[in-house]
C-alpha cells in the first residue's frame, strides 16, 4: 500500500509538471458533392483536406495536390446525402473531391478561421471513358408480336444514344424474320404547367429496323480474367468464327464485323473480353416481353495493345447456344483506350 501511494503521488507530480498541450483552436469545413447535371447527391465519395503552406499568389487555377510543401491533412467519405464536414486549426486549405466515374474536382483556396465555419456547395461531372459502343438487339418472335423492351444502366451508367428512340422502353412491333417497326410517342400535354410526358399509346409508324440500337456509359469494363489477345491482321477471321461459336448467325455476324472489323487497325494487337450473359447483365440488364424463349447477349470488351505487352488472359470456354421459340440476340463493344496500367492486369 505504501509503495503505490507513492506511485501515484510521483505520476501526480509529473502531470503537474508537464500538462498535457492544450488543443489548438479550431474552425469548422462542411459541405455537399452533388452531380454536376442531375443534382443527386454523389454517396461515398472522398473528400480530401489539403493544407498549403501560406496563401498562393495565384489562388484562382491553384492545385494543392501538385504544389509542392501541400499535404492531405484529413479525408473523409460523403453519407446518403453528399454531405462531407472536417475540424480543423486556422490556416489556408483547399479540398479536392474525387467519385468513383467521376472528373475530379476541387474548391477555392480558402483560410479557415477559428470559431468560424466554411461551408461548401460543389459538384462533380461523369467522366467515365469506357462507354459501350453499337449494341445491336435483333428480335425473332415466332409470329408477328408487339414487344417491348427494356435496358436498365447499372449505376452511375447511362444511356446515351438510342434508335428508335428509348422512351421509357422500346414499343414495336416484330416480324418472325426480325423486322421491327417503330411508333412515334404520344405525349400528354398539362394545359397549367405546360409540361410534357409520354403516354402509353402508339403513334403513327415511325420506320422500320433490322435491330434495336443504342450505346452508352457503362459502371465498368467488365470481367478481366479470360479472353484472347488477337493479332491485328487476324481481327475479322477471328470474330467471324468467334461469333458463329457462341451461336451468331448470318446478318447478325455480317453486322458485326462490317462495323468492327475497319475500326480495329489502330494497334499491332488487340485484347479481347467476352462479357457473356450474367457477365454483361451486372452492366446493363436487359427485360423483353412477351419473355422470349431463348436470349444470347455477348459484349466484347476490347482494349489496343502495343507490341510487346505482357498479357496473357486464360481463354474462355464458350456454351452452345440453342435458338428456341422467341428468340434475342445481342452484340456490342466497350471500347477501352489504352494505357500502360492495361498491360499490367
């Protein structure tokens, strides 16, 4: 007993010595990251504090992140509602945001000063680069059948173009040789807000189509673990047989690499993806009714290669494909640019 009295009588002495340092004083940073178009608040993005060594001279075009004597000083994630905070001691800072398919982005310079709050409104433009380019849907009812068809963008994917026209799904009208026919929208027009909407009602015909089309920004490349690595010179042969292995047949292979095959000569090599089924269905789902029968959706995600590169993907094996009753077929390409980091995969 005697000795922790005496213990506690020392560690009592040292505190009294040398007190803890009191915490600098400190202002307050809070704000919002939302899209820059639509306005829905960006979830889980990061949010960088980054602490400058005085005021720049140049505050306007100023990047913390590639001056020297800056550091990141704390990070953060926004919640559901895009909302970031930090606490921080006085002195000049500059945030920088990046999301996931997201440009970067950042604020102004700014001092923070204590007791003081700083608060932000900011937003950040879709950036992603590997958008999926000239999807074909070909239908085969086996009687001439109304159809409609619906495509559902994974998060933060989007469609960009599409013919016919996507409103809501595609309305038409299908023969059993694949000929498709459109309709102009109805819309319903609010005589006091003057908006506007489609209503589900066919128009007159709009035009006729051999394949539903359209392309857009996809949530990613897709799987990455096998494929083939194709010489340029080998390109057309090799999709004409790769295409017939899956079950692609006639003017849907034609399609294929009449489009493709001239726009493929850029590199001495080309790596090659096949998103296949549920592959391509975490990108972009797809719902047809009447349901069809038999449904075969095949994407190649194709990336230009240099001589040289060490990449060597485990070559897919490749399911028949049986046509039966109502029948939808699928191709398209996501087109990646290429870049070192590819090569390491």
């Amino acid at each position: 007993m005697y000795r922790i009295g005496i213990i506690v009588f020392v560690l009592t002495f040292l505190h009294a010595a040398n007190p803890l340092p009191a915490e600098p004083p400190t202002g307050f940073i809070e704000g919002t990251l939302r899209d820059a178009e639509t306005g829905e608040p960006l979830v889980d993005a990061l949010v960088s504090l980054y602490l400058l060594p005085g005021e720049p001279e140049e505050s306007e075009d100023y990047q913390a992140w590639s001056e020297e004597g800056t550091s990141v000083v704390a990070s953060t994630h926004t919640d559901e509602e895009g909302y970031f905070s930090f606490i921080a001691p006085s002195n000049h800072y500059q945030l920088y945001y990046s999301a996931r398919f997201y440009e970067s982005a950042s604020s102004v310079v700014f001092r923070l000063e204590v007791g003081e709050t700083e608060s932000f409104e900011a937003t950040a433009h879709y950036g992603y680069d590997e958008p999926v380019r000239k999807p074909n849907i070909y239908l085969y009812p086996e009687a001439e059948t109304d159809v409609n068809v619906w495509l559902s963008f994974i998060s933060p994917g989007r469609m960009t173009v599409s013919e016919p026209e996507y409103i809501e799904g595609w309305d038409v009208t299908v023969t059993p040789e694949g000929k498709i026919t459109a309709y102009e929208p109805v819309y319903y027009l609010d005589p006091d807000t003057g908006e506007h909407w489609p209503v589900p009602t066919r128009g007159e015909p709009a035009g006729e189509y051999d394949y539903l089309f359209y392309e857009g920004d996809v949530a990613g490349p897709g799987q990455l673990d096998y494929g083939w690595v194709v010489a340029q010179e080998d390109v057309e042969n090799f999709f004409l047989e790769t295409l017939a292995a899956y079950g692609f047949a006639g003017r849907e292979i034609e399609d294929f690499v009449d489009f493709w095959a001239p726009r493929l000569t850029d590199y001495p090599l080309y790596a090659v993806y096949p998103q296949a089924g549920a592959d391509y269905d975490e990108l972009v789902s797809m719902s047809v009714f009447p349901a069809p029968d038999s449904v075969l959706r095949v994407v190649f995600t194709i990336r230009g290669l240099w001589e040289g590169a060490e990449l060597a993907p485990t070559e897919p094996a490749i399911a028949p494909f049986e046509r039966r009753g109502f029948t939808v077929v699928e191709w398209g390409v996501i087109l990646k640019e290429s870049d070192a980091r590819f090569y390491l995969h």
